[in-house]
C-alpha cells in the first residue's frame, strides 16, 4: 500500500506524463475541427483560441500560456489573410516558418493546431464581408484601406469554426483588439475578448512578425518608436497631461531621425479611438511608423500607469 503522500506523487507524476504524451492534433479542414470541437464542447471542455499569422514569437507564447491557465483545450491557428493586405503590402513576403512553428505550439502544449490552406480557406466565389465601421477606417485603417475588414472577415470565420469560449489577442495591435471587441458585441458572439500585454524584447522593441524585415541597423532606428514613448510616460508621470504637449514631445523624439518616417502619432480615447485633448487613464497613445520599408506599430496605455 502507498501512503497518502506517495500516492500524492504518483499521481501528479502521472499527470505530468499524460500532459507531455498529449499529442498536438494538425487539422486542415475547418469542418474536421468545427466536428472535434463541438464534440468537446459537449463533453463541458471550453475552448481557448489564439488566431495567428504564424511566425510565432515570445508575444503569441504569452497569449498560449494565459490561455492554457484559462481553457480546457487551446486552439491555435496560423493563416496568412490574403484579406487583410493591400495590393502592395507584404502578403507575399510574409514569414511562413511552419516547422518552427509546429516545433513551438507542441512545446506550449497547444491541443489543436489549425492550419487552413491559403488557397481554399475562402470559398473561390466568397462574398461575405464583415466589417466595423468608423473605427476601421481611422488611424492603421486609414493608411491601410480594407485592413481591418480583411481581420474582422477572417476572425470571425475562424470564430465560427473554432467556436471558443475565449479569444485572445495581444494588445500591440490596439486597434485591431478593439475593433474585435466592437465586433463581437455588436454581433453578439458569445465569446470572451481578452487583451493580453505587449510583450517587448530585452531592449524595449515591441515584438512583432515583422521585426524578421528589419536589418541590424534598421532594428536600432526602430528602437525609437519605443524609447520615445518611454519619454512620453516620463511627462505623463510628471504631471503632463496636456494631449497636445505629448504630442510635440514624441514628434520631437522621431520627426528627424535617419530612416524613420511616421504614419500616424494618435493620442485617443481607449474605446472609441478618438482624439482627446486631456491624457487621463484610459488614453492610448498609438504609434505607426515606416523604418525602411517596414511598417511598425507601438501603444501606450496609459492605464497601466495611471489611477
Ligand atoms: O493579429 C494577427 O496576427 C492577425 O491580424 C489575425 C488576428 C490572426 C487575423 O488574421
């Protein structure tokens, strides 16, 4: 007979093994999945979802982990959106490193991962669109006209087949988090949005994707973007709270540097992204610039450090 302690050992021995031994499940069809899903669903799992374009960094590592705390079962899936780039965007270039990939989610102990195919995801005669109106076409969605329509369109195809009780999305695409919220409210999906904190590298550098473009030299002109809202939380922190003055200071930070060409600076509301002239805790302030030909985006919110 064990005793109660070695029973206790034995017992999270047996767990553990039965978490590694867990196999990933690689699913191509959404019906194959949306089928396993729904049978999981009966069975009382919840489902936690992280959608993905692949490439997959510390960032979409963190949305797994917080995920797997949550959820029974985690579903993740990488899907270059031909719908969310323009004509002349970086669809065709960008990084699609499935081994790598695979190599991580079964580290992670994902439970599903799916991996639609590119050409055959979309129906060849889909007409259906889904698109947030006013709060796509500002900021990245003025620069990028169609951007948004393309994520909200394949977000919520992909909700329709992962059917998860939670989603969760990292909060560097600001925007694109609150355009899904808008859009699951509004259509009344019954799926919990969960924003989870930009993940950023030892040096302050957003991580993103699209980081792989950038060449050393780049990387450094790109480090700007972070330090300069660094300085902005500085003033925040000193009692700045004049929208106009935060502005100027981050113009400032990067009007003239080599390599570095601003899209936007947008001091907004957290809810509705609308200018505000006062910073108070729920002001976003969101970056987007080009260094050399790579487009980068990087928020503060200002809750983080305000009462
Ligand atoms: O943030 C992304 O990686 C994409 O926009 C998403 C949400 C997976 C939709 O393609």
């Amino acid at each position: 007979m064990l005793s109660i302690k070695a029973n206790f050992v034995k017992n999270k021995i047996i767990k553990s093994i039965d978490r590694k031994a867990k196999i990933m499940e690689i699913i191509k069809k959404s019906t194959d999945l949306q089928k396993q899903i729904i049978e999981l669903k009966k069975s009382g799992k919840t489902i936690g979802f992280v959608p993905t374009m692949g490439a997959l960094h510390n960032g979409h590592i963190s949305l797994i982990k917080k995920a797997k705390e949550d959820c029974d079962i985690v579903v993740l899936s990488i899907f270059v959106n031909p719908k969310q780039f323009g004509p002349n965007e970086d669809y065709n270039k960008y990084p699609r490193v499935h081994e790598i990939d695979i190599k991580i989610c079964e580290e992670e102990n994902v439970d599903f991962l799916f991996l639609p195919d590119e050409k055959t995801f979309y129906d060849e005669f889909h007409l259906t669109y889904v698109e947030v109106e006013k709060l796509s076409n500002i900021h990245c969605g003025k620069s990028r006209p169609g951007h948004f329509k393309g994520v909200t369109t394949v977000v919520a195809k992909l909700f329709n087949i992962v059917l998860p009780d939670k989603a969760y999305f990292g909060k560097k695409d600001f925007q694109q988090l609150i355009i899904i919220k808008k859009m699951v409210n509004d259509l009344s999906f019954p799926i919990e949005i969960i924003g989870c904190p930009i993940v950023r590298d030892f040096d302050g550098l957003a991580l993103s994707s699209r980081n792989k473009y950038l060449t050393d030299e780049e990387r450094k002109i790109a480090l700007k973007i972070s330090q300069s809202l660094n300085k902005a939380k500085e003033a925040i922190l000193k009692n700045e709270k004049d929208a106009s003055m935060i502005y100027d200071l981050i113009l400032n930070e990067l009007n003239n540097v080599d390599g570095l060409k601003i899209d936007y600076i947008s001091i907004v509301d957290d809810k509705f992204l609308e200018s505000v002239k006062t910073i108070s805790k729920n002001t976003v302030i969101l970056i987007a610039c080009f260094v050399g030909k790579t487009r980068l985006i990087d928020n503060l919110h200002c809750e983080e450090f305000l009462n």
